[in-house]
C-alpha cells in the first residue's frame, strides 16, 4: 500500500510522482477500482488522482518509500 512521501514511477512513460495523500474511497466502487491517491507528477501542474488499480496491474510502480518518523 501506498502512503504519502513515496515515489512512483509511470511503467508506460517514465513519469516520477510523488504520492500527496493517504488511500482514498469513491465509495461507490469496491476494490482497487474505487480507491485512489493523489500524486503530483512532474508533467502535471496540479496533483492527479491515481486509481489503486495501477499499482496492483503494474502500471505503476513504488520505487521509493517514505521514511517513518518516530516522536521520541
């Protein structure tokens, strides 16, 4: 699962996004189909939605994960 900080990669055309918001729900749809996350790719001015079902597919992929910060 996805989370925000994390870098993803477009299989199709190389584009890097990096990941603005937790995993949303349309509500309407069941499954990856109806869930998605905002991603601010670097060919678009303003954050897209990214249906999870272009992780899952492997049309997208993570290639970096967000580091977890700890409150000590």
């Amino acid at each position: 699962m996805v989370q925000p900080g994390d870098l993803i990669r477009d299989k199709n055309d190389g584009d890097l996004g990096l990941v603005m918001s937790e995993v949303r729900s349309y509500g309407t749809v069941e499954g990856p189909g109806g869930e998605y996350v905002l991603v601010k790719w670097a060919l678009f001015r303003a954050p897209q939605r990214l249906i999870m079902s272009a992780i899952h597919n492997g049309w997208v992929e993570v290639i970096s994960e967000a580091e977890e910060t700890t409150n000590r």
